[in-house]
C-alpha cells in the first residue's frame, strides 16, 4: 500500500517543546523491506538539516501490519512506505519541512 498524500504537518504538530516522534519498524517482516535503511536516512537528514532538537527518531518491535512494505509513524499517525525513497520523500515532506517551519 503506497503513501497517502503528503500532508503537512501543522505547525503545532511540527514546533514546540516536544519533538516529533518518528517512530520505525524493526521488526524481521520490515527489516527485509529496508526499515534499517529508512531509520539510517532519517538519521542522516535529521543531522544534515540540524534538526535533532525537534525530531525524535526511535526503532519499535513489529508494528503488526507486516506484508505491507516498510511501516513506521510520525507521532499516532501510521504510515506505510513502498520502498526507501517512498519513506524517505514523505519524511523530508511531512517532517523536515515542518521542523524547519518550527
């Protein structure tokens, strides 16, 4: 199941005190599918943007949707990507772009 649409993260979701929780399946299903790819990447665009102070980057057992590509959420918000690149367009979309708002 692709990405819904990117929606933005509204600016209260994106600034304050508390970071945005990015939260990536490690789980066997999804680790296959690239999730230890996709929390690398974030990492490394969480540093390139300096922006460690507002996203929270976190590895979870298995989510429980296994089959449906690589599964992780932006805070409650569940999403499922393809592939990497599809992980990391939404990431840089929803979060980065909201972080740097914030």
């Amino acid at each position: 199941m692709p990405d819904e649409p990117a929606r933005p993260l509204s600016p209260s979701e994106g600034a304050g005190s508390a970071p945005v929780k990015v939260t990536v399946c490690a789980g066997s299903s999804c680790h296959v599918r690239g999730s230890r790819t996709v929390l690398g990447r974030f990492a490394e665009i969480v540093k390139v943007e300096g922006l460690g102070d507002r996203v929270a980057l976190v590895g979870s057992f298995c989510m429980e949707r296994c089959g449906e590509g690589v599964n992780w959420k932006i805070d409650d918000e569940e999403i499922t990507s393809a592939t990497v690149e599809e992980a990391e367009a939404t990431f840089r979309g929803r979060v980065v772009d909201a972080a740097r708002k914030g």
